[in-house]
C-alpha cells in the first residue's frame, strides 16, 4: 500500500479500529471497560472499532494509555515515518543508506576526529574515481 493509500481517512480510521480492537482483546478488556477508562460513551468506543469515526487527539491519547499502544501504532505511523522525539536531528532528506549510515557514525566522533576526516576527504576528492 503506497502512502496516498494509507492517508485515507476512511483507511486511516478502519486502521486505527482494528489496532484498537487487537490491542483491548490482547488485555482481555470489553469495549465498555474500555470505553470507561477512556471516559467515552461505549456506543462512541464501538464506532471507532468499527472504523466508523475518527476520535479527538485528547481521546486518542486517552485510548493509547488504556490500550497501553503508542499512538504511532493506532495511526499506522512505521519508525521510518516519524522520529520518536523532537530532540531528534532533524531528517537528513534523500540521502542515500551509505550517508545516512555515515552521518550515523559521525554524530558521535570527537570534533578533532571529524577535522582529521574531512583532511582525508579532501584527498580522495583530488583523486580521480577508480571503477
């Protein structure tokens, strides 16, 4: 499923009934505990089963709590998607996984390790591409 597919609202809120449903059977709850822990109407808990209604953040929040789930997991977000804090670097764009996995590397070297890479880099650079 490509990622127009997955944004769907009506997508979206079967998605999130159906991890909401696995999540309450998992812990053994009925809708109504559910529903009551949440502080919502059980008729209210059902629809969203049911994928038919969308529910507040306040009440998504509420519902992760219960279900003890991320939201990510109720709004079919995958760890690629999203960052799990906002004191994460921000997204490196298009770059390639050999990057990526450099700039991974780099995060964590001494400033004067880095200058004594970039010196290196400079002298590849000069060279020509052997291939």
């Amino acid at each position: 499923m490509d990622e127009s597919e997955r944004l769907q609202p009506e997508r979206l809120q079967q998605s999130l009934g159906a991890t909401a449903r696995a999540a309450r059977e998992r812990l053994g709850l009925t809708q109504a505990q559910v529903a009551q822990r949440t502080g919502i109407a059980p008729n209210l808990y059902g629809r969203i089963e049911r994928g038919g209604m969308m529910p507040a953040v306040p009440t998504l929040r509420k519902l992760a709590l219960t279900l003890v789930i991320s939201a990510d997991a109720l709004l079919a977000l995958r760890r690629e998607d999203v960052t799990a804090s906002v004191q994460a670097p921000a997204p490196q764009g298009q770059l390639s996984p050999e990057l990526l996995h450099l700039v991974g590397m780099l995060r964590g070297w001494s400033p004067a390790k880095v200058k004594r890479l970039i010196r290196v880099l400079r002298v590849l650079e000069k060279e020509p591409e052997d291939e």
